[in-house]
C-alpha cells in the first residue's frame, strides 16, 4: 500500500510549492488522494509523486495547464505523443519568433545614427478595375486576414477564367494603425467582367500619388521600413490624408520561400516628382 504524506512533505518530495499544489488540485490537475474533512488538510500518496514531477517538467516548457491535462488524460501513447509533438512545434515557432526579434533589436542598437537609407521611391498609380475584399480588421489578425483574403480572391479569379493583370495590393485605413481596428481592403488588378462571389467583389482601386519603400523578406521587421518612409515623407512636407497602400510583387501566392518576398509599402503624398536621389 501506498504511503500517505501531508500536503507539506509531498510539496518537499516532488518540488512543487503548496500554492502550487493547492492550484493544481483546484483546476482538477493533480487532487489529493484524501482531503480531512474536518480539517481540510490535503494527503497525497507516494504512487503521485511520478505525476507530480512530469506536470513540473510540463510546466517547465511552459505547457498550459489544459494541454497538461490532455496529455495525462490521453487514452493511448499516440494520442499522447501527438499533444507533446504539437506543444513541441509550437515551442520551434516562439524561439523562431524570438530569435527574428534578438536579431533585429540588435540590428537597430548596431545602426550608426544618419546611416544608409533604404531607396525612397515617388509614383503616380490610375485608377484600377479590381476583384477586391473589405472588411473591418483587429490589427492583431490582419496578416492572417490578409493570406486568407488574397487566397479567396485568387479561387474566384480562377473559377471564372479571370487573370491577375499586376501584382495584388492592401489599403489599410489610418484607424488601423491609431486604433488597432479599421476597414481593410484586399486586391488583385484585374480585366473582365467579375461576379461577385463570397466576400470578393468588383472594385475600382482610386488614382493616387504614393512615396514607396520596398521592405524585402518576411513582414517580422516591416515596421523599419514603414519608419523609413514615414521619415522621408515627413521630412518632405508630403503628407496628405488617405490610407497607406501595399503592393505584393512577390508574395506568398508568387514564392513559398518567405526570403523571397518583396511588399512595397506607400504612403499617399500630394505631389509626384523624379525619384529622390
């Protein structure tokens, strides 16, 4: 028969502290063998202490609670195993987050004061017939919003024997950024007649004269570039009211390899000159 011991020893032999426990036994994770009715006090068996240190080694990879439950709860060693590769995935992703992060904070505490800047660029762009999506976004969720969108758009093109005639496009109105919510509006140019289907409709995509920057890769560090040329068009007195566009020559619909991808960000101006040297 197993040995019992008071909430305070088993906290000593498995190294979980006593809020710890008493937090495990209130979520359902780990309950007591005995809980004195009279008194309250918690008993464990030794037979726990084995559950007790896997939840610790859970923990210490930061696995919620829920998903512990799950993996301990797990009818079969499969089912198991797919939890722990699942939480194991998840953990690749946050350290390959993290890492892009190290990188570029140290790449901007690197950065000389009044170093290179990136190629500023001025165009004039008509007015354009578009298959398009718009809807009101979290700034949270808008690059997920977005794949999804330019996905639906280019099956409806598809379906009806439409071609993309330049590459696809965002506008992100000025709400978007000050308060996190906003109206965004997805788009791929295209000729030809096109019937509404799901969210994607007909659209004229307005004239408008932007200042570009040309942000290469990943959107992790967009950010810089977005910096970059709201500096330029400050700096310039350019700046007039509108939403800020971008273009995807090459995007995720163009090149799976993300290093690959180019997204020229504008920002509306008032006037159109010779490219800045």
């Amino acid at each position: 028969m197993d040995a019992s011991l008071p909430i305070g020893d088993f906290a000593r032999a498995a190294h979980l502290s006593v809020k710890t426990l008493r937090y495990y036994h209130q979520v359902g994770l780990l309950e007591p063998d005995e809980v004195d009715r009279h008194t309250g006090h918690r008993y464990y068996t030794t037979a726990q202490i084995p559950t007790a240190q896997i939840i610790r080694r859970f923990r210490a990879l930061d696995m919620p609670v829920e998903q512990i439950a799950k993996v301990l709860a797990a009818p079969d060693l499969d089912t198991r195993n797919a939890l722990l590769a699942a939480h194991l995935n998840q953990m690749e992703r946050e350290l390959a987050r993290s890492q892009s992060a190290v990188a570029s904070l140290r790449d901007l505490l690197t950065r000389r004061p009044g170093g290179t800047r990136a190629e500023i660029g001025r165009r004039s762009v008509p007015a354009t017939p578009a298959a398009a999506i718009t809807e009101t976004v979290d700034v949270a969720e808008a690059l997920t919003w977005y794949q999804g969108a330019l996905g639906e758009i280019y099956a409806t093109l598809d379906a009806q024997g439409l071609a993309a005639d330049a590459p696809a496009g965002g506008i992100f109105s000025t709400d978007l950024f000050t308060h996190g919510r906003g109206p965004a509006t997805i788009f791929v140019p295209c000729a030809g007649p096109l019937r509404p289907m799901g969210r994607v409709d007909a659209l004229v995509i307005p004239a408008v004269e932007l200042a570009t920057i040309v942000h290469r890769g990943p959107h992790a560090n967009i950010d810089l570039a977005y910096g970059a040329l709201g500096t330029y068009v400050a700096e310039h007195a350019l700046a007039v009211d509108g939403p800020i566009r971008e273009y995807y020559p090459v995007g995720r619909h163009e090149s799976a390899d993300a290093a690959e991808w180019r997204t020229e960000i504008c920002w509306p101006i008032f006037h159109t000159g010779p490219s800045p040297g």
